[in-house]
C-alpha cells in the first residue's frame, strides 16, 4: 500500500475538489477535468496491478444491475461505455 501512499493522496485530493465544486453554476468544465483526473489515477493503480479497469467496471455494472440496483445507477453507465 505505501507505494501507492503519493496516487492515493492525489486522488483524494482530486475527489475533494469535486465535493467543493459539484454543483457550482460556474464550475463549467472544471468538474468534467477533475473527474477525468480521478479516472487517470484509478487507471495508474488499475494499470500497475494488471488489472482491465473497462472490463471491471462492466462486470460491476452487470452485476449491481442483477443486485436490483439500477435505480441508482445513471442509465449512461447501464450501457456501458
């Protein structure tokens, strides 16, 4: 995990951005920028773990969807990507 210790605190400092902005009216694209960071960093670890990151995220999709939560996934995501 300590390797991971400077990725890890980068996107926490990155979703926390988000959390102040989301819902900003002058936020513009800054919330689609911070977003896009988040998914690079997730990408890095996915990356350096071995692991598909697309694959793993439609695998979950599939099954929250067969877990009967769906209401509260974007239907954007029920498609994939």
């Amino acid at each position: 995990m300590s390797e991971y210790k400077p990725l890890l605190n980068l996107l926490d400092t990155e979703i926390g951005f988000i959390v102040r902005i989301i819902g900003n009216k002058n936020a513009g694209n800054m919330i689609a920028e911070e977003l896009a960071d988040v998914a690079i960093f997730l990408m890095g670890i996915a990356e350096i773990e071995g692991i598909d990151l697309g694959t793993e995220i439609l695998k979950k999709v599939e099954k929250n969807n067969e877990q009967n939560v769906k209401k509260i996934i974007p239907s954007k995501l029920e498609t994939g990507f």
